[in-house]
C-alpha cells in the first residue's frame, strides 16, 4: 500500500505549484496509484471541510491564493500611469490582495473597468502581491448605473435616477445581492446590450433609502464616482504626521493675521494681514500679507497621502457634507489656520503702491499664529459701524488697514477691467433633519471682495516668482472666447438693442461695455447668461496662455492647497525654487506636468457637475410640495424639445417641454435661439419674462417640468389642432425667419 502524504505535504504541494493542483496531479506527485486514490480523494475533502482548500471544478487551491489564472477588474491608472486590479473571484478571509498588471508593448490599451483573464505571479512587493501579465481581455467597460430598485418575481429592475430618461435595466435573481424594494442601488452592466428586451445588470452597492435628505449629495458622489472614503493606508499616514516646528522657517508668531472664511467654513487655509508701507519711496503705499498652509510639509511626493490626493484633484463642497481631497487630520487641524494654534505656512509678501499697483513682492516658509478666526458677515459689520467683541479690539490695528489696501487694489482692478459678470450665488439652507429649509442668494459683501483681490494679487505673485525663476509649474488659463460663441453672443445683443464691438481685439473691458449697457434693464439676466455662455472654461496647463476672464498674463493657484492638488504643485516649485527643503517639485513631477494637469482639470470639471446635480435635486425636494403653485421667471435656454426656465425666487431651473406648448407646431431656430409657433407666430426667446406653473418635481433626479402661462403680461394663446392646412403657414414661419435674419444684418450695417 503506498504511503497517502499528511495533509501538510499535500497543502505544501499546492501552494509550490498551483498550476498542477488537480486529483490526478497530486496522486502522480506523491506515486499513488489504484484504489489508494480513495484514500486521498477522502484527505482532500478533509482538507476542503476545513476550509483549508477550495474545489474549483477539477482542482483544489489554497483559498487565502489566487489561482494562476483568473479574471480581474482592472482600476484606474495612478498618478504613475500602473495599472491596478482586483480580482473578481477572491473567496479567502484576509485582506483583498493587491494585482499590478504587467502590460506588454502587444497588448491592447487596458482602461478603468476592463475586465480581463490573467496569468499571475505571487511576488513581495510592498505595494502589491502579485503581478498580472494578460492572456485576454473579456468584454470592455462595464456601464455604471445608479438607480432604484423594483422588486419583481425573478430578481426586479433598476429604475435609472439620470435625468437622461435612460431605459430601465433588469436585474435578475442571483444579481441583486439582497436589494429591497425602492433601495438606491449602484449596478453596472452585465453583458452585451441586447436589441431585444431589456439591458441586464448586476448590483455592486446598496446606497439605501434615495428619499433620506442625506441620500441626495450621497447619489451625486455616486453618479460622478467622486472618491469618498479614504483608503486605511492614507489615514494611517495622516495620523502620523506631526505639528511642524520651527526649525529653518522664519517666525511670524507675532504678526497679527486672521482668517476671513464664511461662517460655515471647515477649514481655514490662508491668513492675511496688511499695514501701511513705510517705504518713504512708496507712498500711500502698503504692505500685504497673505499666508497659506504649508500642506508640502506633510504631503510629501509619492506618498499614500499625495498619491489619494491626486486621484482626488480636488475637494468636492455639497451643502451637508464635504468631500475633502485629504484627511480630516490635516484638512481640518494641522493644515488648518486655526485661531491662537502655531501653524507651517507659505507667505506672499507684497508691496502696493497707493493705487493698487504691485511694485515688489517675496515669498516665505514660515510659522505663524493667527489671532483670530473671522467670518465676513462680523468683518463688514465691523467695518460698517457695529464690531462685536472679537471684531471690537482689531478694528484700528487689523481690519481697517486691510480695507485700506483693499480700497487701493480696487483702483487698480477698475483700471484693468477683468471681467464682471453679475450672477447671484444660491445658497441651500438646511435644517438640522437634513431637509431644505429655504434657498436664498449669497449677499456680496466688500469683505468678500477683499479677500478675493488679496488672492488674486498672490496667486499672480506666485506665477510672477516661479517664471522669473524658470521653475516648472502649473498655471491656471483662461483662454478667449470661441469666435463662434462671440458672434451668438453679439447676436443675442443685437437683437435686444444693445451694441458689441466688433473688428478689434476683444478685451474684457468690451465684454463689461456690454453688461453695462444692459445693467438696470430687463435683459440684464439675459446678457449676463450669454456672456457667460461664450466664455471658454478654464483649466490647468503646465504652459502659460494667460487668463483671459481675469485680465492678467500670468496666473497660478497658490491660495488653497488643502483643497486643489494644482495649489500644491505651485506650493513644491516655490520649496524647490527657494531651496527650502526636500520636499519641493521632483524630477518625476515635473516629468508627468502634463498629465496632472489634465487629470485634475477633469476632476475640477466632475466635481462642479456633481455639485450642480446636488442643488437640482434639493431644489426640486424643496419645491416638491409646491406643485400646482405659479412662478415668475426667465427663458434660460431654447432646445428642440422646449424650453428651459430659471425661476426668480429660488434660482431653480426646469423645463417647458414643447409638447405643452398647445396643439401647433413650434418650429426651433438653433442660430436665433427661439421656438415659434406655425399658427400663432408666438416666439419664445431667451431672456424672456414668464409665468410658469410647475407640473413636476422629481427630487431623486432633480428634474423640473413647468405649464407655460403667459409671456410677459400676455397670456399663452392656443393654437387649433395641427391639419394638412399648417404645412403653408410652417413655410410662412421659415419666411418670418429669413426676414428677421435679413433685417438684423442690415440693422448690423
């Protein structure tokens, strides 16, 4: 009888070759043979009872393994360009181990999603466990689906929450993972898209209730896969960082900054302070301060905490919650200015002469204690008369010298003339149930204004210095309008009695002629919108193509580095300009410029639309239960399926479809912007007053839908059932159209 190996022998066979793991291989390995297999078929199950190894099909392994080939999930690139995966079939008890896939120069582009088969290599790496090289890949990105699940006899559906009116998706039995009926759910596609019948798509998260208050920024975060929990190696990091002492920084525990933020504010980054220049060559001059937590200190290149910070790019700001690009340990107490605490910073020192112009500047690592945290509502009401008792004893010595810099910075901003687009600001209100309690529109204060000039003049200091210097850096560009856009705009002008100059340069001193022009009058919303509808949107870029909005040649974020990733760049090049430490710009960072740049230009774009999306759906919960009521508004967009209406009292913006419009035919006129009807001549245009009453509120999707009542003062005539006998009056409307075009061209010349 041969020798049947211990269940050691056979646990140390597998681990050593895991390619041969079937019966037949373990029985050859140990020379057993004939009716001894029975004796080893009953170790094995054993074995497997125990849980010490896994039946897949005709082979055992070791469950806390992966097998040598299987199926993984490939994740997005990091900040190096590797390729990570998860593994799909990982039944073990520990930790999910780490897969870098191994591309080679043959392979096809692998992106965030792809699922693909794998040959794997167990190594010891500190970042990973094995190393991945590709035999296939299987299928393309999965589609990722938010929505609410209904329950149906053999699994349910997923009801989409996107306001794109995408289909519904099917959910079969053994793809739900527990879902209950009306749960939120995150799905992704199963399968090729079928002609026939529903989509099928298996459940990956349960997200709960979609009606609770918190559900709302939580479907947004979601839908644009805004990262929102910090891996335990990125925490870890952060609790071991440690207040930054003194040592080589200049001392500036004596100089009495503050910090200006709203009254809400989590955290507080940058400090100023300003007295008057005594510069006898300077005067009326005066000096300006403004400091900037030293995030580099702690955030050191190639980090778990600057690799998370990347992949972020940016913080994301909802009203009940926020999504922080680092930890709450620095975000809000290391690299927070917080009052009567020293704190590492950066410092632009600058030098104004008496009508705002800057005539030198330096920069500092220093250390610094603030002297108190302000909010602006205090600090205008301090500066307007009535200080309170942490204003009170700053007034003369700090707040009023602040505003004497600020007064002198206005003069040189009405000199320069960027760009000056008045657009309210909503504001959500929300009660301590999470519900919307109102929405009103953010006041404007000078003390914002002062700390907005204060920053500009630093982030234009911090471009200024790193140029001179011909150090790497990103800056922040706003190029020029698009020629096509600028002539929409010009139209749009035109044709509400108003002039844009044409056949020069533009300048944003043209634009603000413009809105000037129409400051007061009825079409001030509406040229304000155009305006800003032909702007280009800014991005970041490690070459300079100045910022057009802003009328300045050279710019650069430095103001905010515990919420912008692009800040903390600029923050490294100055360390690295200055040689004040290790911990500046590298060589590898300077390499992938670029690609930063473009990755947190779309993380910046991800968030304003995640945040957007948040608004629409408290807005239309808040509304919800004023379904039926009229509002007064504005035409804020025209599109073939209606038109889209801003209401005056909250801001919200929803839709007209055209199909309420009566029972005519609205013909769209995509270079006039308007819809006109076949029967009545009625043109809706942009920039329009109207009385609306809203039909339907859809908090999950933040959807809108209003009943047009009147235009103006005139109410909405209802044109007769479309007939044979509407073709010729469509061909009158194309004919109207030709003549209002014609007329506006000789009103041009």
């Amino acid at each position: 009888m041969t020798r049947i190996p211990s269940k050691q022998e056979i646990l140390d066979w597998i681990s050593a070759h895991p390619t041969q793991s079937s019966k037949r291989d373990i029985a050859k390995a140990f020379g057993i043979k004939g009716s001894d297999r029975i004796d080893l078929k009953r170790v094995l199950k054993e074995l497997e009872g125990e849980g010490h190894l896994e039946k897949r099909k005709r082979t055992y392994r070791d469950p806390d393994r992966l097998p040598p080939v299987t199926v993984l999930q490939v994740k997005a690139p990091n900040q190096d360009g590797d390729l990570f995966a998860r593994p799909l079939e990982w039944h073990g008890e520990g930790v999910e181990p780490i897969v870098l896939v191994i591309p080679r120069a043959s392979d096809p582009a692998l992106g965030e999603g792809d699922r693909i088969l794998a040959k794997l290599t167990a190594v010891h790496e500190e970042d990973h466990n094995y190393e991945a090289r590709l035999i296939r890949r299987i299928g393309s990105n999965p589609r990722r689906i938010l929505g609410i699940f209904r329950q149906g006899a053999e699994g349910g559906r997923i009801v989409p929450i996107d306001k794109s009116g995408s289909s519904e998706w099917l959910v079969p039995e053994d793809a739900r993972h527990g879902a209950k009926e009306g749960e939120l759910v995150e799905a992704e596609q199963s399968g090729p898209k079928s002609r026939i019948g529903l989509p099928r798509a298996r459940i990956t998260d349960r997200l709960g209730d979609p009606t609770a208050p918190k559900a709302v920024s939580l479907i947004a975060i979601h839908q644009h896969g805004i990262p929102d929990a910090f891996p335990d190696a990125v925490i870890e990091e952060a609790d071991r960082c440690k207040p930054v002492g003194l040592s080589a920084r200049e001392d500036l525990r004596d100089l009495p900054l503050v910090t200006i933020d709203p009254s809400d504010a989590r955290d507080h980054d940058d400090a100023c302070f300003a007295q008057a220049d005594d510069d006898p060559k300077n005067p009326g001059g005066h000096v300006i301060w403004v400091a900037i937590a030293d995030v580099a200190a702690y955030v050191r290149p190639g980090s778990a905490l600057d690799r998370e910070a990347w992949k972020r790019g940016n913080s994301s700001y909802f009203p009940d919650r926020v999504v922080p690009m680092l930890p709450d340990r620095l975000s809000g107490d290391l690299c927070s200015l917080h009052e009567g605490v020293p704190r590492a910073c950066l410092v632009a020192r600058m030098q104004i002469d008496a009508k705002g112009h800057k005539i030198g500047h330096r920069f500092l690592r220093g250390l610094m204690r603030s002297v108190a945290s302000l909010n602006y509502a205090e600090v205008q009401e301090a500066i307007d008369g009535t200080p309170n008792d942490r204003t009170g004893p700053l007034l003369d010595d700090v707040l009023k010298p602040l505003f004497a810099a600020y007064h002198a910075l206005k003069q040189a901003r009405e000199l320069r003339q960027p760009l000056d687009l008045d657009l309210p600001e909503r504001r959500i209100i929300l009660g301590d149930d999470g519900k919307v309690q109102s929405v009103a529109f953010r006041d404007r204060l000078d003390a914002h204004r002062l700390i907005e000039e204060f920053m500009i003049l630093a982030n234009v200091a911090a471009a200024e210095t790193l140029t001179e210097k011909r150090s790497p850096l990103l800056f922040r560009v706003h190029e020029e309008p698009d020629p096509k856009k600028l002539e929409a705009l010009r139209e749009t002008a035109q044709s509400a009695g108003f002039n844009l100059a044409k056949g020069q340069v533009l300048q944003t001193r043209h634009l603000n002629a413009l809105l000037n022009q129409a400051a007061g009058t009825d079409e001030a919303e509406l040229i304000n919108i155009s305006t800003l509808r032909s702007m280009a949107q800014a991005y970041y870029s490690p070459e300079n193509f100045g910022h057009f909005g802003l009328a300045l040649a050279k710019y650069a974020h430095f103001t905010s580095p515990i919420r912008r990733y692009a800040d903390l760049i600029v923050h490294r090049a100055l360390i690295a300009a200055h040689h004040w430490g290790n911990d500046g710009l590298t060589a590898d960072e300077i390499e992938r410029l670029e690609k930063t740049a473009e990755h947190i230009s779309e993380t910046e774009r991800r968030s304003m639309m995640a945040e957007r999306d948040t608004t629409d759906r408290y807005l239309a919960a808040y509304l919800s239960e004023r379904v039926g009521n009229e509002f007064a508004g504005r035409i804020s967009g025209i599109a073939r399926f209606g038109a889209f209406v801003k209401l005056e009292e909250t801001g919200a913006d929803g839709l007209i479809p055209v199909r309420t419009l009566g029972r005519e035919f609205f013909h769209f006129d995509a270079e006039a912007g308007t819809l006109m009807g076949s029967d009545s001549g009625l043109t809706i245009a942009l920039g329009q007053e109207v009385t609306v009453r809203l039909t339907e509120a859809t908090a999950v999707t933040g959807g809108l839908q209003f009943e047009l009542l009147s235009l103006g003062d005139k109410p909405l005539p209802r044109g007769p059932a479309p007939s044979r006998r509407g073709a010729p009056k469509r061909k009158m409307v194309k004919s109207k159209r030709k003549d209002d075009k014609l007329k506006r061209k000789l009103r041009r010349r």
